[in-house]
C-alpha cells in the first residue's frame, strides 16, 4: 500500500478532513478476469468497493469506502460525542 494523503472531501459525519490512499489492488476500480472462455470480463474490486481508492476519517474513525466505523470503540466514541452535545 502506498503512503496516506490528505483528501480535499470532508467526513459526513465529523466533518473533518479525510484521509485517503490508492488502492493497489486494482486498476481505477477493477480489475481484469481473463478466464479464457468468456474474454476478458471486469470486475468491481471488492477491496476498495470499486473506488479505486480508500477513504477514512482519522478524527472520528468513519470509512467512506465502505460506510461504517473502523473498529467499535470509533463508534462508541462518536455515540458519546453525539449524545454530550
């Protein structure tokens, strides 16, 4: 994986500046499956979920790439926030 950047996008739900990083493991998003029979056919890469990237909030700990917290404890944290407001 290469190194983080910061993104130019917020996080929806902290609205702090997001983090972001290529994904490796595809090309823009997908990748070639050359199985022989039916051609090259491309597939949505599970890992990024066809983003061709990741990006994550490192102030609250939400995953814009797939929509939801990193760890539960993320989570609880921004519930408690959310609840003290």
């Amino acid at each position: 994986m290469s190194d983080w950047e910061y993104s130019d996008e917020s996080c929806p739900k902290c609205v702090s500046q997001l983090a972001w990083q290529r994904c490796d493991d595809c090309d823009d998003g997908v990748w070639e499956d050359d199985d022989g029979i039916n051609g090259i056919e491309y597939i949505p890469c599970d890992n990024c979920n066809g983003r061709g990237h990741y990006e994550w909030c490192r102030e609250c700990g939400w995953d814009v790439t797939f929509h939801r917290f990193l760890a539960p404890h993320y989570e609880a944290e921004f519930l408690a926030k959310q609840k003290a407001a």
